[in-house]
C-alpha cells in the first residue's frame, strides 16, 4: 500500500499536502484501463477500502488516500497523448505509489 514504508506520520503529512494541491488541479483524467494495470489500480483502492471498512491500519487515512489515487495515478501526460502512453503511465505511476512516493507522483502531475 502507498504508506507500507512510510511512519503513520509522515504518511500523514504527504497525503494532506498531495490533497490539498489535488484540489486545485483542472480535471485532466484518463480511463481506467483494462488488462493487468487497471486490475492492479483497483486491487489497490480495494485494498484501502478494506482497510478502512475492517478497521486496519490505514483507516485514518483511507479515505483521503482513496481520493487522491484517481487524480495521481490517473492524469494524463499530455493533452494528445494515447492509449498506450496511458498505459506506460499507470504502470511506472503504481510503482511509485506502492513505494509511497506521493510527492514524485505530484511532480508529475503538474
């Protein structure tokens, strides 16, 4: 999950700053996409739903997490970009979700 190497702390801090500047962004989304990718996405807000519905460790934050994941993982890298860059995106951008790098994930979506 996003805080697995992250103190409660510090996974705190990072997912209010990565709300708080999601808020101001133009609504810039593409779809989920089918295959392993868009599967990997939902297994991973599934698992936040758990944690939250199942009162696990990450409950305090879930469902800010929740929030932010769309807008993070799903923005897209140019305003004509295709499918497959997409695709490519979610890929490298779950990687750096799972490794609870929210603040490259923000730099990236700027």
């Amino acid at each position: 999950a996003v805080v697995s190497t992250q103190s409660t702390g510090e996974a705190v801090s990072a997912k209010d700053r990565a709300y708080d500047t999601i808020c101001h962004w133009r609504r810039n989304v593409f779809l989920v996409p089918t295959g392993h990718a868009g599967r990997a996405l939902l297994d991973e807000l599934k698992q936040l739903f758990d944690n939250f519905n199942n009162d696990g460790p990450l409950k305090p934050v879930a469902i800010k997490l929740i929030l932010i994941a769309g807008p993070l993982l799903l923005q897209k890298p140019s305003l004509r970009s295709k499918a497959k860059d997409h695709l490519d995106c979610l890929i490298r951008r779950l990687a750096l979700w799972k490794r609870g790098d929210l603040s490259q994930l923000l730099r990236e979506g700027k």
